[in-house]
C-alpha cells in the first residue's frame, strides 16, 4: 500500500486519528496503524501529524498526455427551452476571474436549436468565444448527443479547463463525457481557484453533507473538469458593449443519433421558484401539523419572491410534493436566506440547508438542533410569528 | 428480464457526529449501512423481477466488511450477489470505481438493466452510475423516479427535473439512477434473512476481473484529494425574545439589508 507510518518518527500523539475522516486509525502501543481496510488514502493524516511520520507515495501513473497542449476555460451552456441556465452566468463570472490567472480565455459553449441569439448574450456576460451547435435534435438535453458532440469538440479545441452547473442535466452529462475523455472530474464545487505555479485548478466540494471539504486535482488527465453549485460564484454584469466570436460547429449525422428520446416534457412545480436557483427559501416542516397550514408558508414565500421548501417530515405526510424536499434524500440549497419554520433540524435536514448563507429558524422547541445552525432564531409559535412576519414584509417590500 | 443493481455501504449520518472542540466528523463506532438512494435501486429491481421473471444480481466495490450490505440486499429478495474486493482498489475516485465496477458487470455478461441509487450520501457525487453506463457505452436515464414500461427491448420512464419530469423513451440494455419517489423499500423478510446469511457470496479481485493496475485505485484516478479540512463554523446565532410584534420587528430589522 502506498500509505505508511514511519514507527521510529511517531510518537502515538494520536493527532493523525482526529484527522482521519474515515476512522482508519488506532494507536496501538503508542503507535499509530492504519486500517487498509478502511483508508480511501485521501491523505488527510499526512498533513496533520507534526512529526513527519506518515508517508503517502502517490504512484506515479504511466499514462501521459501533453497537458500544455489544453488551453483556455470552457463553460457549459445549459439551456432549457432556449432560455440560458441561470448558474451559466455564475461560472461566465468565475471563469473570467480564472481566466485573468492563467492568462487565457474563456469560451461557452451551447448547443440547442434557433439559439443563436443567445450565444450573443454569453459574449455579454464574460465569453470571448461562443462554439455553437444548432440542430433541431439538438433543442432538448439527450445525454448521448449532446456527449458525442461535446467529446469531439474538446478533442479538437482541447480547453484545459470545463466548468459546468451541477444540475440534472450537468451531473449526468459531464459524468459521460469524463469517462470517455478519461478526464477529472470533481461534482459539486462550491470553490475554484487556481495554483498557479502547477497550472492546477483547485476544486474545493463538500462531502458528507458539508461536514467536511476537501479540495481535488487533476494533475495529469485534461480537462480538468468540475461541476459546480448555484449561487456560489458572482455573474458578472451584462456588458452589451463587449465583443467576442462565434464559432458554427456542424456536427456530423451520424452523432445525433439516440437510444432515448424525450416523448412529454412536464412542469409540475408548484411554487413559481425554482428551489435550487432561489436566493431565498421558505422551508416548513412538522411543526405546521396539517397540509393547509403550508398556506402561511407559502404566503411569506409570496411576498418574498422565495421558493417553498419542505422538510422530509412534510413530504412524507403528503403536506408537499417531493420535488420541494430540501435535506439528504431530497436536494441540496445554499440560498442568501434559508427560513425553517416548524423544522426540528435533524441531520438529514441540515446537510441538504447548512450551506445558506443566513439560517433563520422559528421553532416553539428551544432544544431543537436548528437552532445551533441558526443566524438568527426565535422561539415560539410559528401560526403567530410567520403571518406577523409575512404582513412586516409586505409594508416594507410594499408587495 | 436480467437485473444487475449497484450499491455502496455508507458510515450512517445519523449517527455521524461531530466533535465540538476539533470540529471534526466523529465516526468511531458509526454503523455502516446500504447508501438510501440504493435502497430504491435494490427495491426497483425486486418489483420487477416479481412481475417480469429473470434474475437480480447486487454488486458492490469496498473492503471486505461491505459484504454486510450484499446480505441485507439479499435478505430483501436480491438472488446473488457479489463482492469486488481488493486493496488495490483503494483510492478510487469515480472514474476508477466507474471502470472496476463496469468491467465486473462485463464478466456478468449476461444484463437487460443496470439500476443505481441517484447518488450516495457520502460522496454526493452522483457521477459513478453514468460513468458505468459511459464505459459500457449503453444509454442512460438519470434520476427516474417511475417506470412506466419496460419489456426486453425499450422502456418508457419518468426523468426527474427541476421543474417537473421528462418521459423518456428508451432502448435496453440501459442503465438508470433512481431517485426516492420511485418505490418504498421492503424490509426484508424472516426468510430472507435466514437465506442470506447462508448464502454464498461471490468475491473478485482486480486479478480475476483481469484489470489494467494503471487504470484502478489510486494511480488509475484523475482526480486526487489534497487537502481535507473543516468548513469554518457557522457564528453564533442571535435569538431574539419577547413578544411576537417585538421579535418579528427585530428579525424584519436584521434580514432587511438582504432583502431590499
């Protein structure tokens, strides 16, 4: 194994067990051993023991490709009846400011059907090149075709870097696309920066609900490739004075071809928001006893142009459909303001919300563990606190 | 129809807590269960093998003490299962773990479905289900969340998206990720319990699956960790007391910059 512990240089401080994310370790007669069983070799312990006493040789692999052949950022344009994503802009943003490190450019690339007017739009937010591929069997996300053609043209154009939104659509294609490209890829970024001496970029993720981050490279494979969280990075503004080219690319039949087709396409959210692009969102959960009562939460979501969220409890009671489920086996948020109202704030629940950058919780039990995540708190009865909260905002916001 | 389902043992959050003092995950004596996304994986291919006949084979990658998920997988009416155990696999990111376990598939040979959870809970990262299909090169359909038809040659299903679903149409083999809204998972029965724990497991190794070493574990993966470390804590909260009129007008006071 490529881990060890050097027995002479520790001394059992046992610094190295409260390190290890995976419980590998145990000091056994003042000594340290590892469990191989156990270790993923993330090498979390190298960096914690003071004493320079574990080893973790990172084989070397014998694949090599000239990595100084791949130049420039590529951002995925995700688009939806034609209409761009909005966490397209976000990573436009973010890979200007990467692309000012590396002393690149930064291109997008869409693919869709009558879109062009849009590969315009991406120039405006920060793209200094569109690659565009318009074909009517292009105008719906097909993971096989949109794979094929994404394949070719990074073989062609070879970006060092390929940054796409962690959506539906992104996981599942990016995931294809690396596999085949025999690329890395890192899911779920919520930090991209560059090192600049290695060229590297540095992809930062939760893991384990946001309970611990870990930051990935991929040092000898390219592109380096990461799918990355809405509402982390900054859009830039739109500049509608700024200039950029658009490359054509047409894509030969043969690729086009699908196992799957899309027959129906049906939108069934209930509330107006869109729970993973909302910069603000209600949440409710048992404490509001009954599905009727979701109306106050919905009330405040209303006047604060927020989506409705849901706790497990609550989906589960059939008091609000799964599509609004926030927590582990529902979706994962990290709004400006998160309001949990009637959410006790079991683990489950927090991992999915813990990321928000204000926590308001509003709960009758002052024991209840969202408390301890909470920015902001109020014990009582939410069926007072929510609609007196909901009439404040409406003078205020004048809604 | 030939089921092939696969899952990964995960530490239980529920019982994953963290030290105050250090802020770090505390996982002695956390129990190991079956990921929940591939508890509805597992579920999905029971249900249709009752209807449709065939077989369902549950395959995992992991230290040996992953063959606890195999038998609860088992207990719950999987027929076989098997065990891809090696210490060389240590390491794996999802293009190595995507490859062994596509490569164990192969050996299988014989499939009309692959079914995985949507993602696990540990690592979120929801890329090793398309990555097998990626490497299989069969279709895929993420985040199904009810299937409609299927026979031996095509299937129609629903793909969860953000705004609602999508119904897909598509050729078999294939490989699905399912999500929670697709069934309710048994428990296993008293029988089943009795059958699993006598059964027989399969093991392979990277010899047996007959592996390329620069492809697998550590030195086959694009991706390396460098650092782990804990995210900064969240500041303390402010609670705010008193009369209902009094506390929404503090916190209406505190969020007001945020909002406007």
């Amino acid at each position: 194994m490529p881990i060890k512990i050097i027995i002479e240089k520790c001394t059992g401080c046992s610094l190295c067990i409260k390190a290890c994310p995976f419980d590998a370790i145990r000091i056994l007669d003042k000594k340290a051993v590892i469990d191989l069983n156990k270790c993923n070799l993330c090498g979390a312990c190298v960096s914690s023991c003071k004493f320079k006493a574990i080893l973790l040789e990172k084989p070397v692999t014998d694949y090599q490709i000239p990595i100084t052949d791949y130049h420039g950022i590529w951002v995925f344009a995700e688009q939806k009846k034609s209409m761009i994503q909005p966490v397209v802009w976000e990573l436009l943003g973010k890979a200007r400011q990467l692309a000012e490190k590396l002393n690149t450019e930064v291109s997008a690339v869409l693919l869709g059907y009558k879109v062009k007017e849009k590969a315009k739009e991406l120039i405006f937010y920060g793209a200094d090149k569109v690659y565009l591929v318009e074909d009517e069997r292009l105008a719906n996300f097909l993971d096989e075709p949109y794979t094929e053609i994404l394949i070719r043209l990074i073989r062609k154009y070879k970006p060092e870097i390929f940054l796409c939104g962690a959506t539906s659509i992104g996981r599942a294609l990016v995931s294809r696309i690396a596999v085949k490209l025999y690329a890395g890829l890192t899911a779920d970024c919520t930090g991209l920066d560059i090192d600049l001496e290695k060229r590297l970029l540095l992809q930062t993720r939760p893991a384990f609900g946001g309970n611990i981050m870990a930051t990935i490279v991929t040092p000898f494979h390219r592109p380096q490739m990461a799918t990355v969280r809405h509402k982390v990075f900054m859009p830039l503004e739109k500049e509608t004075t700024r200039t950029g080219q658009i490359i054509e690319e047409k894509p030969e039949s043969a690729i086009l071809v699908s196992r799957t087709s899309i027959l129906e396409i049906v939108e069934e959210v209930s509330s107006m928001v869109n729970l993973s692009e909302a910069d603000i969102i209600v949440s409710g959960g048992r404490g509001l006893g009954a599905k009727e009562n979701f109306k106050i939460i919905e009330d405040l979501a209303k006047v604060l142009n927020a989506a409705v969220g849901a706790s497990r409890a609550a989906v589960d009671a059939g008091w609000m459909p799964y599509s609004h489920q926030v927590g582990q086996t529902g979706k994962t948020v990290a709004p400006k303001i998160y309001f949990a109202c009637g959410i006790s704030g079991q683990i489950q629940h927090l991992v999915g919300m813990q990321s928000s950058k204000i926590i308001v919780a509003i709960n009758k039990d002052p024991e209840a563990p969202i408390f301890k995540v909470a920015n902001y708190g109020i014990v009582g009865d939410l069926f007072e606190i929510i609609p007196a909260l909901t009439k404040r905002f409406k003078e205020i916001l004048q809604r | 129809m030939n089921i092939i389902v696969c899952i990964k043992q995960v530490p239980e959050t529920t019982e994953v807590k963290i030290n105050p003092e250090t802020n770090t995950l505390i996982r002695e004596g956390v129990k190991s269960i079956i990921n929940p996304f591939d508890m509805y994986a597992i579920e999905e291919a029971i249900r249709l093998k009752e209807k449709y006949g065939g077989n369902t084979i549950v395959i995992t990658m992991g230290p040996p003490q992953a063959e606890e998920a195999l038998r609860e997988a088992l207990a719950m009416g999987i027929d076989e299962a098997i065990l891809i155990t090696d210490r060389s696999f240590a390491g794996s990111d999802t293009w190595a773990t995507s490859f062994t376990l596509s490569n164990a598939i192969k050996k299988i040979g014989d499939f009309d479905l692959i079914l995985c959870g949507k993602q696990a809970s540990d690592g979120d990262t929801a890329q090793v289900g398309p990555g097998i299909s990626a490497h299989l090169d069969i279709p895929q359909v993420t985040y199904v969340k009810k299937i409609r038809e299927i026979n031996k040659n095509s299937a129609c299903v629903e793909r969860m998206t953000e705004e609602g679903f999508e119904l897909i149409s598509v050729s078999l083999p294939c490989l699905f990720t399912v999500v929670k809204e697709i069934n309710e998972p048994r428990l296993p029965s008293l029988r089943g319990l009795m059958r699993a724990k006598q059964a027989k497991i399969l093991r392979w190794s990277a010899k047996d699956l007959g592996l390329d070493e620069n492809k697998i574990g550590l030195k086959g993966s694009p991706t390396q960790v460098i650092k782990i470390f804990t995210p900064p804590q969240r500041p303390k909260g402010t609670i705010f007391h008193g009369e209902t009129k009094e506390v929404v007008e503090k916190l209406v006071e505190a969020l007001k910059k945020e909002i406007t």
